[in-house]
C-alpha cells in the first residue's frame, strides 16, 4: 500500500466474493504510464481513471513512468487487468480543421511499415489549440517555401495541448529522415526537447497515437520506436524527449 501511494495512485481494496485473490482498485490522480516490460505492453492511466490489477510474486514486473523518469522500488507487482485508454485513437485536428495548404504532390506510403521516428520542431511549444493551429502552419509554411517540399514534412504533428495535428497522414511518404521516409512515419512533437522537457498531454497524446497507428496496421506489431538522432547525425528529438521515448517497450536503437 505505502509504495503504491508513492506512485501517486489511490487504492481501494475490496473482496472480491468468490474469488481467490482481492480485487485492487487503482485510481490515479495525475496521468500515470504504466509499463510492463514483460510483455512489451504499455498503458496510459488517466486522472480519475480507475483500472483494477492484482498482485503477482515476480518483482519488478510493472515500472510507473512519471514526469518523464522510471519509478522504480514495487515491492509486489500488479497485472493490469484493464486498460481501455490503450484502444482508442487520440482526437486527431484534420488538415482542413487547421486550414492546411494544398500539397503540391503526393507519394502513397505503403503500409504497416517498420519505423515510427519520433521528431522535435526546434521551436516554442504551444499549449492552445489556437496557438498550435499558428504552429503547424507556419512549419507547413516553412517546409513549402523555405524547403521547397511538397509539404509538410511530417506525417504527424503534436502540441502540449494534447492535440494531435495531421500532416500528411499515416498513408503518404513524408520528408523528414533521409533514406527513412519510404519506410516510417514521422511524428513530431512541437517544442525545443534539447533545452524543456515535453509535458504530459504531449507524450500521452504520443502514446495513444503509436498504439492507435500500430492497432490500424499502420505500423508493424513489431514496429521499431527511433529518435531522428538514431538514423541521422542531428539532435533531434533533443535530449529531455529522446530519453523519454528509450524507455518505452518499442524503443531500438
Ligand atoms: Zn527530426
């Protein structure tokens, strides 16, 4: 119970009639990643939201994922027993919701593909949908006629307001990892990751978009999870958001 309410979750215990072990209420009180490295599985637990686990003997089975650093020390280990958040798809801001320019061609990705390489915009982050809105255009914007691409680079792109922004999609080859493209979609999250850390609506948003990528067959089942610096000499993602994505289950270097 006292390493449980070091993890920021709130228990409630019940017996359960006729069952052999006590049914475990977990409710958390900030957004929680729960990661269990045994089986590759991961789930995002919302405020408020409660899931029910039961104990198990092997230790360190479950690792709590908390402002981006491993809590470790679970004298007893929990399975998840549910897990909703895992399905669903993220609310993705279509093209036409952030008034996105026409592309100027258009290359089909073929999919599921094997990489999903993780990005940051190299600019300030912005926590409204309106200012992001402001964000994904001026990249678009840069991208077209600094660049002189057919479009925004990116497959996809998120704000720390939790929003994901579509770029060109999970069904067109985006410009945004050398020799990559054909081969991965390209999701970047906006901000400067080398000097911040990115917030908690952006990684969840980032979770929930890989497993909603990966559950729509857009990734393999057993995607490879890069930092752009994995694949080409640049910074990118910065540090704070890159150690973040290494310890998640599909992370290869
Ligand atoms: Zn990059």
């Amino acid at each position: 119970m006292k390493v449980l309410q070091i993890m920021v979750l709130c228990l409630c215990l019940h017996s359960l009639s006729g069952a052999t072990a006590p049914k475990i209420c977990a409710c958390a009180l900030k957004p929680t990643l729960l990661i269990n490295f045994a089986s590759k599985d991961t789930c995002m637990i919302w405020p408020g939201a409660c899931l029910e686990v039961s104990h198990l003997n092997s230790p360190s089975w479950v690792h709590v994922v908390r402002n981006g650093k491993i809590m470790q020390g679970w004298r007893k280990s929990f399975q998840i027993k549910l897990c909703q958040h895992q399905q669903s798809c993220p609310k993705i801001i279509t093209r036409k919701e952030w008034g996105a320019l026409k592309p100027k061609a258009r290359t089909p990705l073929s999919t599921p593909v094997k990489y999903a390489v993780i990005h940051h915009s190299d600019t300030p982050k912005c926590h409204s949908k309106m200012k992001c809105i402001e964000r994904v255009r001026s990249i678009q914007e840069y991208h077209m006629h600094h660049n002189h691409w057919s479009d925004i680079g990116y497959n996809f792109l998120i704000g720390s307001d939790g929003n994901v922004y579509e770029g060109r999609g999970s069904d067109t080859v985006g410009a945004h990892t050398k020799f990559y493209n054909s081969q991965s979609i390209g999701i970047c999250v906006i901000g400067n990751y080398s000097s911040s850390r990115p917030n908690w609506p952006s990684l969840i948003a980032l979770k929930r978009l890989l497993s909603c990528l990966k559950n729509n067959k857009k990734l393999k089942n057993d995607y490879s999870l890069k930092g752009h610096r994995d694949l080409s000499p640049t910074k990118c993602p910065g540090k704070y958001l890159y150690n973040n994505i290494t310890h998640w289950p599909h992370y290869k270097y």
